[in-house]
C-alpha cells in the first residue's frame, strides 16, 4: 500500500476511496516540500500581525503561517510554501485533510440537515456513529455511546456518567496527564503552565498518582511499572479509600505529556486494580484513538478493555465530535436528559465520522500506521545513535517522539527540542513540542502522507538534531 500512496495521482471529481488515497474534489496540493519564502512568509507575517490585533493573546500558535489548503501530507500556505504536516493538527487529521469520503458525506449532509439538536429532534448518523464505537471499542459486553463536541466536554461527561453509577466522587489522574481546559478537566490536567496557572480555583475530588514514566522513573525503569502500581494501589486504598472512588482516567500513550508508552504490564495492572474495587477505568484515547497508534485504539496493545473510552480528535477528520462509548449499564445510569449539548452530535461532524471509518477500512490505515512506525522508527533511532541530546525516541505506529536532554544526564533539554523545531519549521515541516518539561518533539502524521513525504520531512528532522 505504501507504493500505492507513494504514486497516486490526483484525479479530480473521483468520490471513491476504494483505489487508494484519492484527492477530494479540487485535489490535492503537489505532494513535495517546497520552500519559496523564509517561514513564516511576508503574507502570513502581515495576516498573523493583523490577527493579533484582533484576537486574544491567549491563544498561542506554535507556527504563525496561514494555511489555505491541506491534503495527503502538505499543508499549502498564503505564500505558496508546501510544508510536510507532521501535526495533523494535532492527531486530528489522521485519514488526512479533506479526506475524499469525508468530504463527499459532509458536502451531501450540509445540504439536508444542518442541525436539529439530537435533544430535539432524531436523525440516523448519531445512532450510525454510536453503533459504529460500541462494535469498535475493545470488550464484547453490552455497550452504549453518547456524542458530543470536543475532547474535554466528553472527559468531563464521562466523569459524570462513573460517578452517578457509582455513587461516589472521587477522581484518580496522573503526573503528566492532559484531559483538557474546561474547569473540570484542567484540574485533572498536570502541568501548571500554560494550562492552569491562575485559572484557580480548581475543581474537588481530583487526585494523582505517579504515571509509569519508565525513562524518569525515580529507581530504575525495569521497577518502574510495579512500583507506578503500589503507589496507585497507596492512593487509592490508604489515601482516598476505594469505596469513595468513582473513576481512574489515564490515556493509554500520554499525549500532551510527552507521549509516554507505559512498561509492560502497567494498563493491565491499573484494570485490574479498578476490577477489584469497583472503580469505573476510563481510557482518555482523545488523542491516541482511531487508528493513530496502528490499532483503533492504544488500549488494545496492552489488551485493557476500559470500562469507558473518550474519543475526539480523528474521529470526525477534523469536524467538532466526540464521544463516550462505554459499559451499557454505566451508560444508562444517567436519566434522560442528564448528557448532552446544543451542538452534541451534530449532524454534519456525524457524517464526517462516518467518512473517517469508511477511509480507515477502505485504505486500511491500521496496518498503514504501522508501517509508517516501521519507516520512521529506525531513522529516529539512528539519529539518537551517538547524538547525546536524544535521551529516548518512543511512541507507537504514526504517534511516535524524541525526547531532548543535555549530553551525560537525563535532565531536560528544552531549547534543544526548540532549536529542531525551529530548523524543521524554517525548511517546511510543521512539527510540535510536547512534555512537561517542553524537551519532546512528537510526530503526527496524517496516515495517508507518502513514504518520500515522511522520509524527506524525518531527513530533515534528523538533521536538525545533527545540528545541535
Ligand atoms: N484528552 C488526551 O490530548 C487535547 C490540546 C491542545 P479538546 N489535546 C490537545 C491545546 O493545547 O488545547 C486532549 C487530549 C487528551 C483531552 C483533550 C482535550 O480535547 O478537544 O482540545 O477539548
């Protein structure tokens, strides 16, 4: 399949998927990098200075370039640059920007019904989504799903739904969590800046435990999963006491925090811990599911079947959706009219889901994720090889990150991880930064981006790191 997107050829007006990663309707921009001005460029500088006398300072922008069509891998910006998207805006654009099905759903969906509120009125691609989650997500229980529009609203509802079912309050997070910013889910969020310093005061009832962190682990990384565990276990039983605990929410692959793989035998540890107490396990997968890590969802490489799983981000290929998809007698604790939302669902963000699992199926990005892990990992690997400043390269399938540290120790390197960015930002690879610390660099490909695409924008990556 790899050659197959690798030499694929736009064929404007052509809806199906079925042949390969076809462009939508205007097609694609030219697949190549291509740097015609410094970046950003004299057009996006004079947009992004006018934009920052209209807008609020509090919204940052990791690379001030105004983008005017995306597709396959490129980002095409005001001053013509093709820039290689190692973001998909942030995990979200993971069949790819206007994906050809999503494209076709929406623009046929747009022009029937735009909204009728689903607290209102009824319509098909809701119970299609739903339906769709609960045959998806991992477990062959009975299961129910209940959408909504952004990561954090369906952190926030699924908190509500664990603790009316269990009748208790208390909620277990982690160190180097990130859940969201509402009031809520910025409580349950770890790093103090930029997401919580004198956002205060917080919500109650929110705790954390140490995440297994295998390569900061104070001891060693080997200890590092049993060790997370006793002080789960510590929290939990001696501190909060299990029968006040309604819910554990951890994502599977810490995103925000610095996409952390958890050691062996860890998820399963944490499961089976909720299991014994009767406490709701939630899988935050807003950022690692639908098919980012090579499996719909990271919690099926550690074979954790989750009470709850949130999803967001790549499920509606870039359209406002989320979703709750959980245990049908904990979805069903909450009485009618206790979930939703105006915008809960909307049609037009259904039907571009349904579009998202059509192109996963179609071009079978599952396995293409991993090979996308397959390509970049050695790269990584050899770039980290006798380069000091790259203490680990990690992740899984088309989630994948270096971390930066200075030479001879573990201490974090920030400015290294912002001097590559810097360079892969000035040569047209849009990358971003991630940890609590700031010393990642994480990599977020769409899965339909072409092997040359992915290899030129790690060449360039690798370089960089070279440079330091
Ligand atoms: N849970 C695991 O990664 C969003 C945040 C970008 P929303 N991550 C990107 C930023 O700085 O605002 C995220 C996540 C996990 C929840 C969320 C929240 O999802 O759709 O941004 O609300």
């Amino acid at each position: 399949m790899a050659a197959d997107l690798a030499t694929m050829t736009p064929t404007p007006g052509d809806p199906a998927p079925a042949a390969g990663p076809a462009p939508a309707e205007d097609g694609w921009p030219e697949q190549t990098r291509i740097v015609r001005t410094p970046i950003p460029g004299p057009k996006s500088l004079a947009r992004h200075a006018h934009r920052k006398q209209v807008l609020s300072d509090g919204l940052g922008t990791v690379l001030p370039v105004f983008v005017e069509r995306a597709g396959g891998g490129i980002l095409l910006d005001a001053d013509d640059n093709h820039l290689i998207d190692f973001a998909s805006g942030i995990a979200v654009t993971t069949v790819g920007s206007s994906a050809p099905a999503v494209v076709r759903r929406v623009r046929e969906q747009v022009a029937k019904v735009t909204h009728t509120c689903f607290l209102v009125t009824e319509y098909d691609g809701y119970v299609q989504v739903g339906e769709i989650l609960n045959r998806l997500t991992p477990g062959t229980h009975a299961k129910k799903t209940a959408l909504f529009s952004t990561g954090a609203e369906a952190v926030e509802n699924a908190v509500k739904i664990a603790r009316v079912a269990t009748h208790r309050q208390a909620i277990v997070t982690f160190g180097h969590a990130y859940h969201g910013r509402t009031l809520l889910t910025m409580t349950m969020t770890a790093k103090n800046i930029p997401y919580k310093d004198g956002f205060g005061p917080f919500a109650p009832e929110i705790y954390r435990a140490p995440l297994a962190y295998p390569y900061r682990w104070p001891t060693t990384a080997e200890r590092c999963a049993t060790e997370a565990l006793a002080a789960l276990e510590d929290l939990v039983v001696k501190q909060i006491g299990a029968n006040n605990t309604a819910a554990i929410v951890i994502e599977p692959i810490q995103g925000e925090g610095g996409f952390i793989v958890p050691p062996a035998a860890y998820l399963t540890g944490v499961a089976d811990l909720a299991r014994a107490h009767g406490i709701v396990l939630i899988a935050d997968e807003v950022q690692t599911g639908i098919a980012r890590t090579g499996e719909m969802f990271a919690c099926e490489h550690d074979g954790v079947v989750p009470d709850i799983i949130v999803t967001a981000k790549g499920l509606a290929g870039g359209l406002p959706l989320s979703a709750v998809t959980g245990r049908a007698d904990l979805m069903d604790a909450v009485p009618a009219g206790g979930l939703g939302g105006t915008f809960a669902g909307n049609p037009v963000a259904c039907a571009a889901a349904l579009g998202v699992f059509e192109t996963i199926e179609e071009l079978d990005l599952l396995a293409r994720a991993r090979q996308i892990e397959a390509l970049a990992r050695p790269v990584l690997e050899a770039a980290a090889d006798g380069n000091g400043w790259i203490g680990e390269v990690r992740g899984r399938g088309a989630m994948l990150a270096v971390e930066f540290v200075v030479p001879g120790t573990k201490d974090p390197a920030p400015d290294a991880a912002a001097a590559v960015m810097a360079a892969c930002h000035r040569q047209g690879v849009v990358t971003l930064q991630c940890g609590t610390y700031g010393n990642v660099i994480r990599l977020l490909p769409p899965l339909v981006m072409s092997d040359e695409l992915l290899l030129d924008g790690l060449a360039v990556l690798t370089d960089a790191c070279k440079g330091l």
